[in-house]
C-alpha cells in the first residue's frame, strides 16, 4: 500500500482495536506495522489477532509487520493492610523481604536480586517515579530509605532502580513462554523490555534462533551507557521514552532521542520513538499542539517509526490518531526544511560495494529525474542500506521473501512489492518499471534507478546499478537479449 510519506506508523492492538474492521481500517488509514502487547491478553487472545492482520494483509495484497513486545521483568512492591499509606517527605520508609502486609513504615519488595545491587545513596523510584527513596543503608534482604518525594504509596506498584545494572535476565519465566509461543506463531519482530546489556540481546536471539528480526527498547540507563554493543545486537531498536523519563531526569530524554536516532540510522538498523506521542487523543479527537510538535521532531530526526500505545490500543480515537500521525508526516516531510536537516545529519559510508551501490543510486536520484530507486533483496539488508541514505525518492524493496517484505514495512521509506525468483537481470528490470507504474509513481515516459547482485538470489551480493526506462519495450530494444 503506498503511502505519501516515509516515516512509518506503528499502532498498538487492544481493546479498542481487536476486531478485523478497526484493524483494517487502522492500516488503511497509516498503520504500517502492528504492536502486539504481550503484557495484556492470553496466547489465544494473540493469536487471534495474529490471523486477523494476516487476513487484512492477504485482503489488501499489503505486507504488514507485526511486533511482539514481550513485558520483561516487573518489579513491584508487594502489599499494604490499609490498601495504601500517604508518604511524608524526610519520613524513613524500609523495604524488605517479609512478606507480612505493609504498613506506614515499611513493606515488602519481593526481589532478592535489587537488595544485592543497592547501595547507600541509590535511588529508588515507585509508581513511575511519583515516590522517590534515597537508600542510607542496606543488606542482603532490607534498604532502609529516606523519602525524598512523597505521595501514595499502594498495593503493587512498581519500581525503578535508576542506578544500578540489576542481576536480573531481561527474559522472565513468562517472557520465555511468550518468546517461544509468538516465533512459533510468525511474528516478525521482537521486542525486547528492560535490556541493560548485549548480552540480554544475545541471549535472546538463541532463543529466538532468526524466527523473528530482534527489537532492542532502550528504557534504562544502563541500555543508554552501552548502546553501541546493544545496537550492534540489535535488528532494530525503540526509545521507549516512558521509562527512559522516569529513570533519567527528564530534560535528558530529548538529547538521548536524537543521539540513538542518529546511530540507528548510521548502523541502517531501523528505531522506533515511542511513547505518549499523543497521549491526549486516548480521550479527545485533537491532539494537542505539544504533542504535535513531538511527533514532527521525531520525524525530522529521521526516525524509521513513530508509535501510539493506549492511543489506538484503549482510545476512544484510535483511526483519528493514526489519521493524525499520517497528516503530520505528510506536512512535516513536504517542509524543505526537513529535506536540509535530513541530508546534513547523514553519515557517509563507504565500507563496502553494496554501500557504495546504494550511494550511488541515492546521488543519481538527486541529480537526475529519477521517480523511484527499486532494489532487489533477499535479506532486507539492500532495502535497508537504501534507507539509510533517505533518498528523496521513494524505495521500492523487491523481494521474493514474505517474511522480508513484512519485516521492511518497519522501514524508512520503502514500499515492500511480492515479485518472482529471477536468473536474469533484464527480468528483474522489466519487473521494477512494472512495479513503479503500478504503485503511480512513474509513467513510462520516467526513469527509475535498479540496484540487484548477480548472481541473484543470494543475499549479501549487491553489485549492480542501472539506470532505466519505465516502459519495457525501450528496456528490451536497449537490450534484445
């Protein structure tokens, strides 16, 4: 399905959106790629869903990725008599391992592996930073704490230890069974919640043993310090700025942002910006103008994806905020000032023939009217090159693979086309000025730019260029054979 913009819309399912109407109608309206949220709802329930989309993509002749986001560890304190205590700032509050019922005083933190990281000085922030804890002393089982910012405290709330690289796998008991259970069922992408280290990452691509492209949030600090070893991991990356938010100061949030979009787009690694980009659209059918302007920053940070949660998942709204998203994009990506911040914040690299390729045909594209750069790839990895250079024009990824096409809706700026298995090159030309006509965007009075390897169908061979015509009869004059 093609689109009038490059940046891609991710839209999370849920009960606002989990019937085959709304799911179609939300691609129809911008969804590119659909987020399955494995913190809510059971295999049945997913699976369902799964079908759903599968069926909206068969009905559209329209690849669809779909993202499943795995919860990762939950640390919450335990339970209160009273339900929950009101807090008092300088007051001293203790949390344990006992699992009697909490008091003003104290209440249990059933996570063994927090008090062995704690220090004296941490900090310990509940209920997404709301309370704040100073650690004055701790052991094996207590954190005796001064609170530094009062409120309520109540029954199972969570907590965020800012601080420290917890002892803690980033896959729990349940994280495992739903890894297994959504690569068994075809999910394209994993998500993976609470990565401190690459090693989290590589232990869940043996689990995940390429059944699924693996998706790194970075939510912690930590993530943060060692992002290069996680991006090198990574098939692709999310700013999760809800937990980032809480766990940094705020003000470090927008800085962070823009530093990881831009190593995602020098690594050709797709990254998704995520969270509350327009939060208020769960209740009204307008944004506001902050959140716009939100969601237009990401876009002319040449983000690959931008993401609603709540918004289409349990929002009285969900086509509206997707309609929103796709309207911004289309305005943000027709300013000229985008193409300027674009192509200054672009990172030549030349360390191979494929990158020299995909230079090549984005530079022929800019000084010659060119309407379409159509490249050949098994893999993705050609497609996602392209990406990486934001050509002005739009890309189309050629692929005989399903699960490739799927995997590049997450992509800047591609339009994923089914084609055939070719042997000759000339075919595989006479198949992209097709492809460009049908999607409108080239007559056969146009020129196009190819990139394939040769021999074809083997990935990771990209190493021919040709500039040619839309209308095959001057492609088979120019060349009989």
């Amino acid at each position: 399905m093609k689109r009038e913009r490059s940046v891609k819309i991710v839209a999370t399912l849920g009960p606002a959106s989990d019937n085959y109407g709304m799911i179609r109608n939300l691609h129809e309206a911008g969804a590119d790629v659909f987020r399955l949220n494995m913190s809510h709802g059971s295999h049945e329930a997913i699976a369902e869903l799964h079908a759903i989309i599968r069926k909206v993509e068969a009905d559209l002749d329209s690849p669809i990725a779909i993202l499943a986001d795995l919860q990762g560890p939950k640390l919450r304190v335990g339970e209160f008599a009273n339900g929950s205590e009101e807090l008092e700032i300088g007051a001293g509050f203790r949390l344990d391992l006992d699992d009697t019922a909490g008091d003003l005083t104290r209440v249990t933190l059933p996570h063994p592996e927090i008090f062995e990281a704690l220090e004296v000085g941490a900090s310990l922030l509940v209920n997404d930073g709301k309370i704040r804890l100073k650690v004055n002393e701790c052991g094996a089982d207590f954190a005796d704490c001064e609170v530094v910012i009062g409120g309520t405290i109540s029954n199972r709330k969570g907590v965020n230890v800012p601080d420290v690289v917890l002892p803690l796998a980033a896959l729990s008991e349940k994280d495992l069974a739903d890894l297994e259970f959504v690569c068994e069922l075809g999910v394209d992408w994993l998500a993976l919640s609470f990565v401190q280290r690459a090693k989290d990452v590589w232990d869940a691509r043996d689990l995940v043993k390429g059944r699924a492209s693996v998706l790194s949030k970075i939510e912690k600090p930590s993530a943060v310090a060692s992002f290069e070893e996680i991006l090198d991991a990574s098939d692709g990356i999310m700013v999760a700025r809800g937990d980032l938010g809480v766990e940094l100061p705020v003000q470090n949030v927008p800085p962070i942002q823009k530093r990881l979009v831009r190593k995602c787009r020098a690594a050709a690694k797709p990254v998704i910006v995520a969270t509350q980009m327009l939060e208020s659209m769960i209740e009204s059918p307008m944004p506001t103008r902050a959140e716009v302007s939100d969601v237009a920053t990401a876009i002319y940070e040449g983000a690959d994806a931008i993401m609603l949660s709540a918004e289409s998942a349990a929002g009285d709204y969900p086509i509206e905020a997707v309609t929103t998203m796709d309207n911004v994009a289309q305005e943000v990506e027709s300013d000229p000032t985008y193409t300027e911040v674009i192509e200054s914040s672009r990172i030549a690299s030349r360390a191979s023939v494929a990158d020299g390729i995909v230079a090549a045909a984005r530079e022929i594209a800019e000084t010659t009217e060119i309407k379409a750069i159509c490249c050949f790839t098994q893999s993705g990895t050609t497609a996602l090159l392209t990406a990486r250079e934001r050509p002005r024009v739009p890309i189309i990824a050629m692929t005989s693979q399903r699960r490739t096409a799927r995997r590049l809706a997450l992509t800047w700026g591609t339009l994923c086309v089914m084609t055939d298995e070719f042997n000759r090159f000339k075919s595989a030309v006479v198949s992209s000025a097709r492809a460009a006509r049908s999607a409108g965007l080239a007559s056969k009075t146009d020129q196009i730019v190819v990139t394939a390897g040769v021999p074809f169908n083997i990935p990771g061979t990209t190493n021919i260029l040709r500039v040619a015509p839309c209308d095959e009869r001057l492609i088979y004059a120019s060349d009989p054979e």
